[in-house]
C-alpha cells in the first residue's frame, strides 16, 4: 500500500505519531511526506529519516510563495540533497492556489516556475497542487512543463487540466474527496486516465474520506480512495493496490522489486481474461501493463502460440479471452489468430482487438479525450 501525499510532521500528529508510523512501517511500502516551505521541508525531511519507508519532498506551497526566499531555498535544498538523495524524491507542492489567494498571484507564479526549473536540474518529480487556477496552470505547463515528470496531487475533476496532464505523460493522484457524494463528475474522470498514470494519496491530516469525513485525516485512510476506485474501474481492490503501488515508485524514481517486475501480461477483469501482445518492434523503454512491466516479454521471432497458450492456463476458467493488440505485426497477428482458433474449437469465446478500442483504451490506457 502507498500513500503518495501526506503531512505527517504537521500539529495534528502530534500526539500519536509513534503510532502511525508503526502502522506504516507494518502495512505500506511506502508514504511520501510532503514539505510546503523550506522550514517545514526540513521537519518533513527529519521524519522521513527516522523511518525506512517514509520518503520526503522539498517545496514551497502557493500560500507560501510570499514569504519564500527562493535563493535561500535552492542552497539549502542543494545541501541536503546531495546528503539525503535517498530520502528526497520530490520537488513540490508547488503550484497555484487562488482560492485562498493568501499570496499574490504573481509571486505564486514566479516561485512555481522557479520549482519547475529546479525539478529539470534536479531530474525529479514535481508534485502540483492547483485550486481554481487551471488557466493558468495549464499555460505554465504547456509552456514549461514538457520535461517534467509532474504529479497532478489531490486532482479535482477539471476536464482541461486532465487532458493537458495526460498529454505530458502526468500522473494523476487522487485522494479522499473522490468518495464524497457529491463528487460524481471527479469519479466519472477515473476511467479516461491510463492506469499506469492514476496515483492514489491522503493530503492527511486533511481531506479525509467519507466513512470519517470531518475527523483527522491519516494515511492508514487511504484504502478508501483504493477501494473507490478499484469498484469504478471493476479491478479487485488487492490487484489495484498492487497497481498503485508499483506507479507510485515508478512516479518517484523507486526501485521496483523482482516480483513487480514479473513478466505477466494478462489481466482478469471479472470473468474476462485480457492478454496484451505489443509489437516487439514498437521499441518502448518500458511497457507498463497494469502496473507490470512487461518490455521484457519473448516477442522476438521466436514466440509461438504455446507461449501464448501457456499464459492462459486454463481457458474453461473464464466466460471470454480478449486478446489485446496495440500494432501488432505479421507475427504477433497469426500467433493471435492460431491462438483464436484452437481455443474456438475447444469452445472457448475468443475476441481479438485491436488498440484504439474505447473498451480497450479504458482497460489499457489509452488517452480517450
Ligand atoms: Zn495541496
Ligand atoms: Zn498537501
């Protein structure tokens, strides 16, 4: 389990931090505690180092922006990093918050900018917070954030940013207020984001959801933004959590472990079972498949349909086998049709698809908007 975003150093642990962090330290793989100006960077980064799987972030929150001084912040975070590489994985949150407007927005903009250089020279993640400031957000990120890799955190539903987020290659993380009644428009965004890019987070001690709405918010809660998601998507609430799980460390440059890297490519969805054939040729650095990393797959010359076969195991388990093909060649096709027709004469419903499907794309992330 993760937690992408949270602030466990703010007053409101302060009385049974001990004890959450033991929670963490038994049920997550990781949480990333979130810094919002140079002061609180420090005590984000002072907790993350008690504890092994507690990671932190350097950056200056929008309400901060007024008060910060950004060469006073570029030297500290310059120091600590080259100390601290392994517990740092983040620039951020930065952003823009003219909701609250508690800085200019000017100025908010000025220190953004100067957090999304510093992520390029830095090559880290950057972690965006954005309240009623899509605008211009969006403009900053057309313009400025091609080579970033960004982190939409606590996204809320707006149409546009989504777009231009997924366009960037952004992840998208969402938290709490995706289980609240009302926010039936932030739940219906769920199915046009690819898998591989959704992130799942808390923002406690804030934002808790629904089933302890208006208590302190923790990040042992974020099983409810798991479990509302999974339900949306009809993926089962351990397989998304292992989903989630493996983008977060994808998200900040963790390292995955031998069981997250195993060569699966199918996935059951209900009581169908997808198989994904890329095109060996397609050369893709790594090819993620809900969450599994499968660029290492024998799709060479010499993959024959008892490969294929293999994967499925036992065919009779399931209502229908969909085979996925995102450009295929002349290989992967027949190896397809082979496969479609011994398991058509053993009675097993077979479909053959091929990428830019709507049904796919949803299973499959493929950018539908
Ligand atoms: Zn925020
Ligand atoms: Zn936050």
């Amino acid at each position: 389990m993760v937690d992408t975003h949270c602030h466990l150093h703010f007053p409101q642990f302060k009385e049974d931090l001990e004890d959450i962090l033991e929670k963490i330290k038994e049920k997550f793989s990781f949480v990333v505690n979130v810094g919002i100006s140079l002061k609180d960077s420090l005590k984000a980064l002072n907790l993350a180092l008690k504890r092994e799987n507690i990671f932190s972030t350097f950056g200056i929150h929008p309400h901060e922006a007024k008060d910060a001084n950004l060469e006073e912040f570029e030297t500290a975070f310059k120091k600590l990093y080259s100390e601290y590489k392994h517990k740092i994985v983040a620039i951020g949150e930065a952003g823009l918050d003219f909701y609250r407007n508690l800085s200019p927005k000017k100025v908010q903009m000025e220190v953004f900018e100067f957090q999304i250089e510093l992520a390029k020279k830095y090559k880290l993640p950057l972690v965006i917070h954005c309240r009623q400031a899509e605008k211009d957000l969006i403009e900053i990120l057309k313009e400025k954030g091609k080579d970033v890799k960004g982190i939409i955190h606590c996204f809320n539903g707006n149409k546009d940013l989504l777009k231009t987020a997924l366009d960037l290659g952004y992840f998208i993380s969402y938290s709490g207020i995706i289980t609240y009644p009302k926010n039936e428009n932030l739940r219906e965004t769920v199915k046009y984001v690819p898998i591989d890019q959704i992130l799942v987070e808390t923002d406690s001690p804030y934002l808790a959801p629904q089933p302890v709405r208006g208590k302190r918010n923790s990040p042992l809660y974020v099983v409810y933004v798991i479990q509302t998601i999974a339900d949306l998507l009809d993926i089962d609430f351990l397989e998304f959590k292992r989903i989630v799980t493996v983008n977060a460390k994808r998200a900040f440059n963790l390292p995955l472990s031998l069981k997250e890297l195993r060569f699966d490519p199918t996935i059951k969805v209900k009581n169908t079972l997808y198989i994904y054939l890329d095109n060996p040729s397609h050369e893709k650095e790594i090819k993620f498949f809900f969450g599994k990393n499968i660029s290492k797959l024998p799709y060479k010359e010499d993959l024959c349909a008892g490969h294929i076969l293999y994967l499925i195991k036992n065919p009779k388990l399931y209502d229908k086998i969909v085979f996925v093909l995102e450009n295929p060649n002349e290989h992967i096709l027949k190896l397809a049709n082979e496969c479609k027709e011994y398991l058509e004469k053993r009675n097993v419903h077979v479909e053959v698809k091929h990428g830019r499907n709507s049904e796919i794309c949803r299973f499959f992330g493929q950018k539908i908007i």
